[in-house]
C-alpha cells in the first residue's frame, strides 16, 4: 500500500492536517498509531493497512514527531511505498503552543486563549537544537536517497481555510509521486485551534527578559524562523 508519513515536531498543526485529510476518499489517516508506544511499529502499520484496504483506502498516513527515536522512523519510512511529507511551524509559535499545552496537560478541545506562560530562554535554546538536529537528519537522511522533501508550513499551509490546506496537501503528495483527489465537498473541518490570541509576545508571561535572553544568545532570528 502506499503510504505516506509526516515528519515534524511538537505543535505544528499536523494533526490538524491529518484531521482534514478525512475528507479525502483514499487516505486512511493513522497520525496517532503510536500514541500508545512504539513497540512492534512493523506489526501496526500491517494492522492499519489492512483495516485501510477494508474500507477501500489506498493511501496510509502516519506521522512521525521529534519524540520517536531515530531508528524507528527509519524502520517506518524503509517501507515499501512509504514517502515522506515534512510539516513545520515557526519554531517561537511551535514552543509557546507546546508550553501552554503542557502547562494545562490539554492538547485537544480545551481552549487556551487566556493561558499564559513563563519561559526560559535557556531551555528554549536546548529545545531549538533538538529539532534543528531532528529536521536536519531527515532532510539529509531522505535527501541521500534522492527522495523528494517537500515542506508545508503551518503559517502558510496548514492555518487557512479547509480547501486551501487540501490542495497543498494534494501539491505536496503530487512531489513524491501519489495523486489525491480534493472533493468539492468537505465534512470533516479538522480540530478546533485552542489558541487564539495573537502574537508570541502576548502569551508569555515574561517577554521582555525571556526576548533579552533570546539577544543575548544570538538566537532571535533562529527562534522565529523555521527548521527547514
């Protein structure tokens, strides 16, 4: 069966994306398959695409976060038929979402407008290196294979409306070779954002010496750029 599997890190709006892509008559989403462990990944996915081929889908979506260890998300993509999609978020946007989430242990169907959190910037680095490191590694780790590494950005791809989300999603898929089809139609209006205030500056406690310690290590553009 072909597959594809979403490379990312924590809060970037991919199971927003997998969420949506029930609108599509031949994807079987499974972006939560190893939410209970990572243990027998082999015997799961066989499950999950034996269940997808019995209600006649023909395209596995998994999703593999910063939080897997290496050597399993390598076992995973060395399937036969299995592509990759890379999703990211701005990184500043990615860990203010991530700390506010953990802060309540809320990450669906609770609204965390209000929430606000403090920071430290030293962390906050330590953090930036993990999922420079992890993109990293796949880009060149799918690159070496002349794989295709096509990138969609929450800003940009995934935060729009329904129909806009599904046909980037459908351009991506079309980059590593599989055709989806986007229905005039869609039910399914993937999860509902918990956040909706504004810029990072407003959901954190303590900007201005947490912004301070951003200058002081050089890593106020990194911190709101992207990976990859």
């Amino acid at each position: 069966m072909d597959g594809i599997t979403i490379i990312t890190g924590p809060r970037t709006g991919a199971g927003h994306l997998a969420a949506l892509l029930n609108n599509l008559e031949a994807v079987a989403p499974r972006d939560g398959l190893f939410a209970d462990g990572i243990s027998g990944v082999g015997g799961k996915i066989d499950i999950a695409e034996l269940e997808a081929r019995g209600d006649g889908k023909s395209l596995l979506l998994l999703k593999a976060t910063s939080a897997m260890p290496r050597d399993v998300v390598e076992q995973i993509l060395s399937r036969p038929g299995m592509r990759a999609i890379v999703v990211v978020r701005r990184y500043i946007d990615a860990y203010v979402s991530l700390a506010k989430a953990m802060a309540l242990d809320a990450w669906r169907d609770t609204d965390l407008t209000n929430v606000k959190v403090k920071l430290e910037a030293g962390r906050f680095n330590a953090w930036l290196d993990e999922q420079d490191a992890w993109y990293a590694y796949w880009k060149g780790w799918l690159e070496r294979r002349s794989y295709p590494v096509p990138v969609l950005r929450y800003e940009t791809h995934i935060n729009v409306a329904p129909e806009a989300a599904l046909r980037r999603f459908a351009a991506a898929a079309a980059q590593v070779g599989i055709t989806v089809r986007v229905p005039p139609s869609l039910p399914h209006a993937g999860l509902v954002k918990q956040d909706k205030a504004g810029a990072a500056a407003f959901k954190v406690k303590n900007w201005p010496d947490f912004s301070k310690g951003l200058i002081e290590r050089g890593i106020e553009k990194r911190a709101f750029g992207y990976p990859i």
